[in-house]
C-alpha cells in the first residue's frame, strides 16, 4: 500500500511510520527537517510545509491513503489555525476517487473535552 504520512516526526507519527514500513507498505512523507527521519527502505521524504498546498499535493500524489499524525503542541491561537490550514490542505489535496478515498487522522484536539 502506499501510504502519504504528514506529521511522522512527531512523537506518534514516529510509532505509525515504523509500524507501517516494518509491515512492508511504501510511505511518503512531508517533512520540513528531513534529517529528523533518517533513511529507511520504502520511505520518500518530500521537503516542504503542510501549509503549503502544493507540497501537500505533491507528497499525496499517488497514494492509496492519507494517514495525518498532526496536531498542535500547545493549546494556543497560532497552533490550532496552523492546524486547521493543514487539514484544510490535506483533505482539499485529495483526489476523488469514487468511494476509495481514505483519510486517517490521529491527531489530538488542541481543546480536548472536559
């Protein structure tokens, strides 16, 4: 399966990243620090910013799913709209495929219920 990942150098991104490419699946991943992965057989590592759309595009090209790790590190303004520009991006990057798209996301709410 070939799998676009944003988020993989976080802290649970690291854990789905190796999980999916110790099962044999290809992963390619939007990075801006593409030394904080380090090289792994059926990793691509595209270099760019999940607020930009055509980075993101271009890391969704050809996959079979979108697995979205993100998710901001402080409760603050900043981080959720910098959040919200990411899914935007992401989900809006997709191409329609009759019923086939998968979008996984296992980010956490910046404001979790009380």
């Amino acid at each position: 399966m070939r799998i676009a990942m944003f988020g993989a150098t976080g802290r649970v991104g690291r854990l789905v990243l190796a999980e999916a490419l110790a099962r044999g699946h290809s992963v390619t991943a939007l990075v801006r620090a593409p030394s904080a992965l380090g090289a792994h057989v059926g990793l691509q590592v595209v270099i760019g910013d999940v607020t930009d759309p055509e980075a993101v595009a271009s890391a969704i090209g050809g996959a079979d799913v979108v697995v979205d790790t993100l998710g901001p590190r402080r409760n603050s303004a900043d981080q959720v709209a910098l959040f919200e520009t990411a899914i935007g991006n992401i989900v809006a990057s997709q191409p329609l495929r009759c019923g086939e798209d998968l979008f996984l996301s296992l980010a956490r709410s910046p404001n979790p219920p009380v």
